[in-house]
C-alpha cells in the first residue's frame, strides 16, 4: 500500500484551544508527514499510521482486535444481552446521513458532525437495574456467609429479630458510614471541579491517571479485611498486643505499598503506553503515584480506629479531610488544571495520614513512622534508583528486575526479623 503524504497548515490568523481551554494564536506550521492505511481483505480498515520524516511511527486507529478490544467487544455483547438492547431502525435515507468528504463543502462536514444521532435507542433496563444488580451481590454473599457457618463451621443459625442489638448496632456503625461516605465525596469531588473549572477532555486525563491508582486500592483494603477481627478480639482484651498488631500492619502495608509508589512513578510512561493510555496522564500519575504507599499505610489507621471503637473520631477525621481537599482542589485546579487535582489528591492523603497517626498517638500509641520502616524505604529507594536505569527497557523486563532488587534490599538491610517473616509465611500459607 502506498502511503499518503499529507501537509497541514494551520494560518496565524487562526486561534486554536489549548488543553486549558485559552485561545492563543498560531504560527504557521508545516507537517510532512506520511499516512499509511493498512487495510483487510474486505475494504476495512485496520490501522491509520502516521510516519514522520525522522522514520518514527505514530499509530492513530488501531482496529485490529487485541486482547483488549476482545475483551471490550465481549463486554459489550454481555451488556447488550442482558440489557436486551435492540438494534436501532433507521428511517432517514442513507444519503442524509452518509457524507462524500472529497466533495462536500466545508459547512455541511461541520454540520454533519455535530448533528443529533439519527434515532435514539429504546432502552429497556433503567438506572434501577444497577440497584437490583448490587442488592443481587450482597444477597449471594450474604448466603455464602450462611453455608458457611451452617455447613462449613456446623453451627446453628437462628434467625430473630433483636430491637435492642439492631438499634445499638445502627448507633455504633452510623459514625463509620458517614465516615466513608465522606470519604467518597471528597474521592469524587476533583472530577466534580475540573467538569466545572475545565472541560471534560481535561477530566479524561485526569481520570486516566486515576485508574492506575484505583487499579490497587483493593489491595489494602483487603488485607485489613482480614486482620481487622483479630484487631477487634485484641482491643477488647490486651491493647498492648493491640499496640503491637497496629505496628506490624503499618509495617506490612507500607512493604507493599512503597514499590508500588515507587514503580508507578518511575515507570509511569512506559506503563500509560503499554495500556495504550492517553500520553497527558503521565504528568498526572507520577505526581499521584506518591499517594499509593499513603493510601495503603492509611487503611492501618482507619481500621484500627474502629477496632478500639473510635468511629467518631474517623467521622471528624473525614470532615477534616474533605475541607482540606476542597481548600487544595479550589486552589490548585483553576491555575495548574489537572496536574493541580492530582497534586490535591495526594496532599489530601498526607492530610489523611497526618491525623490518622495522630489519633492513634493520642488513643493508642506512639508510631514511629520512618524509623519502624526505615528498611523498607531504603529498599524501595534502591529499587527506585534501579529502575530509573533501566526504565527504556521493556515493562516487564523492568518489573521483574525492580522486584528482584526489591526484594534483596529487604533480605539484605533485614527490614523484616524473623517474627514478620513468619507472619509473611503464614498469609502465603493462608493460615
């Protein structure tokens, strides 16, 4: 196939928007270029190529079906059979909504693209599905929890109601959902801002960025999911041992916690190109990579709070830190854009971190938190300083080299002494 040369001009007279939103004048610019369209068998086409003069190669459509457009075209065929969408019925000529680009003029391409879809789709499932869907989730685990216990652990179950239990239940648990429900606000309220102070291509960015952090915030949570009941069992008996549980899952986190930082920030381009991710977010992630290792040392605090029945205090500490987001997020998005929300969002979590350990300091007991796991920094920093070395090279190459120094730095500078590895054995073994 032979490529296309293709040059574009943009005229000085001509104002174009930045990803701010600012008109500013251009000067006349001249790019040769060559596109390159690969096609199938068929006419369709797969890939739009730009390659430039220096040889390098751009692609601009990618249609072939990858492991990641598989997985989005079966996505898709899910949704549509369970929502039961019917294909739409076009009643319009083909030739109003079909357009010869080579031969229209320039106003009716303009008119055409910015034109309301031709019919709209008759959707059969409403925003209620959604309800029913989750109240589906939380049935089935709540009759899993049921065989369990009954068939599982051979106790009896017996199904009453106690007014007395459930009212003293809604009192203790109110203070702990509000406090998440803040805590939800506030992890929403940047999208909210920038939607308001920018435009949503500017919150696309953004969001793309945040997708790498959601991608692990599962983690903490589920392993203080685990370790919260014996916190609960330990603070209503021995709070020194609780003292100590509270120091190993600090410890723990930040093991896991640091390399992710680390590696997310360092390797933040060659992760957004190996997802085909959007070339702006990288700014955004490394500057929120930093608010992984917060996020994973601050679920130590927040869990054990509740097991020494400080929901109250979280609840405060969560007021606390929506008004620090929505201070930083006003002040930094409208000059700095989305760069500014991420910077909010991981001030948000030293915030966050600030009071949690404070709390704790004031309830429980003093953490030292850069000498309990100056170790684990060294070793994240070493792995830090590796991997920035060896950062061109391919991603997985790079992790598996980061994890192998990683994991050196921690044997070799004894982060862990022999009860921590112990502890590490015993969740490996699921014991």
């Amino acid at each position: 196939m032979q490529p296309l040369r293709g040059d574009v001009e943009i005229d000085p007279a001509v104002s174009i928007r930045d990803s701010e939103t600012r008109l500013r004048p251009e000067r006349r610019l001249v790019l040769h270029a060559d596109l390159v369209f690969p096609a199938d068998d068929d006419g369709r086409l797969l890939r739009r190529i730009r390659r430039d003069p220096d040889g390098r190669e751009v692609v601009l459509i990618d249609n072939r079906l990858g492991p990641g457009l598989a997985v989005g075209v079966g996505v898709g065929l899910a949704a549509g059979v369970i929502l039961g969408l019917a294909a739409p019925v076009i009643t319009m000529p083909r030739e109003r909504y079909i357009v010869d680009v080579s031969a229209a003029p320039v106003p009716l391409l303009y008119e055409t693209l910015e034109a309301p879809p031709l019919v709209a789709i008759e959707r059969q499932a409403t925003w209620d599905a959604f309800l029913w869907v989750y109240s589906a989730s939380y049935l089935f685990t709540c009759l899993f929890a049921f065989g369990v216990i009954r068939w599982g652990w051979h106790e009896r179950v017996t199904i009453r109601l106690d007014a007395a239990f459930v009212r003293r239940l809604l009192a203790a648990g109110l203070p702990l959902a509000l406090a998440f429900t803040i805590t939800i606000i506030y992890a929403q309220l940047d999208i909210v801002l920038l939607q308001l102070f920018k435009n949503f291509q500017v919150v696309g960015w953004y969001s793309a960025a945040n997708k790498y952090i959601d991608a692990v915030a599962w983690v903490p949570q589920s392993a203080m999911g685990a370790v919260f009941p014996a916190l609960s069992l330990l603070a209503a008996g021995d709070r020194r041992r609780l003292a100590f549980a509270y120091e190993k899952s600090y410890k723990m986190l930040a093991i896991l916690g640091l390399p992710l930082a680390v590696g997310l920030g360092v390797t933040a381009e060659s992760i957004v190109h190996a997802t085909r991710g959007f070339e702006q977010s990288i700014p955004a992630l490394r500057i929120l990579a930093p608010s992984v290792a917060l996020l994973f040392v601050n679920n130590a605090f927040i869990y054990t709070l509740t097991a020494i029945n400080r929901q109250l205090d979280f609840t405060r500490l969560a007021l606390v830190t929506l008004a620090v987001n929505v201070v930083l997020n006003l002040g930094l998005i409208p000059p700095y854009g989305y760069l500014g929300a991420a910077a909010a969002s991981t001030l948000t979590e030293v915030a966050l971190f600030a009071g949690g350990w404070w709390l704790l300091r004031r309830h429980l007991a003093s953490l030292s938190i850069v000498r309990s796991i100056a170790p684990v920094l060294a070793s994240a920093a070493i792995m830090g300083i590796v991997v920035y070395s060896f950062r061109t090279w391919p991603l997985v190459v790079v992790i598996i080299i980061g994890a192998a120094v990683y994991l050196t730095g921690l044997l070799g500078l004894r982060a862990l002494d022999p009860e921590e590895w112990s502890i590490v054995r015993s969740g490996f073994r699921g014991r």
